[in-house]
C-alpha cells in the first residue's frame, strides 16, 4: 500500500481503484464487518430507547497491522483503541494523517507513558494514583492538548477478589476521579470497565454494566463533564448500550480473530 492511503482521505472516490486484490478483498470484509457491528449498535440503541448517536464505536486495532487501521479510516471509522504502546506507537506514527482519535486502553507503566501521550487523545486505563502525577508530568512537558483520561473500574474488587488485576476499586473511584480532575494537564473524561471474570457480577455482564452505571452517575454528580462510560466489546456491547455505555470498543467483530503482527 502506497503512502497516499495514509493521508486523510475522507470520501475519497477512487479510494478502493487504488487496492490491489488483497488489499481491495480485505477492505470489502472489513466493511462487512462494521455493518453487521453498526446494525448491532443500532438495534441496541433502539431496544434502548437511545438515538443511535448517543454511542461512539472505537474499533480494537490491537495486533492488526497499520494497513487495517487506514482501511478502516477510509470506511468512516473514526476512533480507534489500542493496548500496547510498543505496537501502537508506531502504528499511530505512520497513521498520523488520518482523521482519527487514538484511545489507549490497556495497562499501562509509567516507563510508557511518555509515548503513549505523544499519540493518545484518551487513556482508559488510569487506575493509580502514581499514573495520574507522570501524565500530568508528561503531558504539561510536551505542551500538548490536555489528556482525557477516564478511571477504570475493576468490578471484581468489589467482592475483595481480583487484587492482581489491573482497576480500581469501586469505592476508590470516586477518590481517584477527584485527583484526576485536579491534575494539571488532564481532563476527567469518565469511566471504563471489563465484565469481570470472577466475583459475584462474574457471567453477567448486564448486572456489571448496571452497577458501572451507578458508579458513573455518582463520578458525573461531582463531575459533570465526565460523561464518558466505556463499556461492552464485542460478546457483550448490547448489553453495554442497555446500561448506558457512551463507547463501546469492538475489536475480533469488526477485525476478525486476533492473529500476531507480522
């Protein structure tokens, strides 16, 4: 693929002439794809009592090439994720023309942030106090935009289990939201979770996305402009929507089954 498919190219009509096979064949499943994704959005939406743009898709791009994610910009995607700084680095880099808003999503170490900030529109990911002082830090020098950054929720610490994952705890949310909102160089855009996999809301997605909506209730009335509830992927983003989710990040349905970078 040509650098050309790396400008910003919305509506571009002759966009697909310039694919070869390969390229035009993965395109067209890509496409495919989002319209089964969107319909599901849609019809959840609908079965909401939601206007359909009360949701954003931010498509997973995580260990899918940079020639995906320009694909998937041509085809009006607007927001991607990814989990790794050392693969979405310099996937972001080499998509840097493109009309696209980069979420990072995955754990991150403080070593990494740096990088991360230098492409990154919004961190899902912020679960430690620590985190919070070295993007800040980062952010204020690079004299770039502020960051949103939006406190994960590890719904399993709820119950006293789940201590190794990457979270917080729902009754340190709130605490951390506050030092967020205070911190130079960053703005508190919200809230995001994972269905967990142990605890008593283990299985139910619907009981977990309820109770993140409480909790992202209680974050909005002490922040008003943190609006922001990420939640669902790609087994569970009905039941997301249902609950009140504002972003949903849809990975293997829209890019198939996760295969390394080659």
């Amino acid at each position: 693929m040509t650098n050309d498919i790396y400008d910003a190219f919305p509506g571009r009509p002759d966009f697909s002439a310039a694919l070869t096979d390969g390229q035009l064949a993965r395109y067209e499943q890509l496409g495919t794809n989002l319209e089964v994704v969107e319909r599901r959005i849609a019809d959840a939406c609908a079965a909401a009592g939601r206007p359909r743009d009360a949701v954003q898709l931010v498509v997973v791009t995580k260990t899918y090439p940079a020639e995906d994610t320009a694909l998937l910009a041509a085809l009006g995607v607007t927001d991607v994720a990814e989990n790794r700084d050392q693969d979405a680095a310099p996937k972001a880099e080499q998509c840097s023309r493109l009309p696209l808003t980069w979420h990072f999503v995955g754990q991150l170490q403080t070593n990494k942030v740096r990088s991360v900030v230098s492409y990154a529109d919004l961190v899902h990911s912020v679960d430690r106090a620590r985190l919070v002082e070295s993007l800040s830090a980062a952010v204020l020098k690079s004299e770039r935009a502020p960051l949103g950054c939006l406190v994960q929720v590890a719904l399993d610490k709820e119950a006293g289990e789940g201590e190794g994952r990457a979270g917080v705890a729902p009754e340190d949310v709130l605490a951390l939201a506050d030092r967020i909102a205070d911190t130079p160089g960053l703005q508190l855009a919200g809230v995001m979770t994972v269905a967990p996999l142990v605890g008593p809301l283990a299985g139910d997605p619907a009981r977990a996305f309820d109770r993140l909506a409480e909790i992202a209730t209680a974050v909005r009335a002490a922040h008003p402009a943190a609006t922001m509830v990420s939640a669902g992927m790609s087994g569970d983003l009905e039941q997301a929507v249902a609950a009140g989710a504002t972003h949903v990040r849809v990975g293997t349905a829209v890019l198939g089954v996760r295969s390394p970078l080659g």
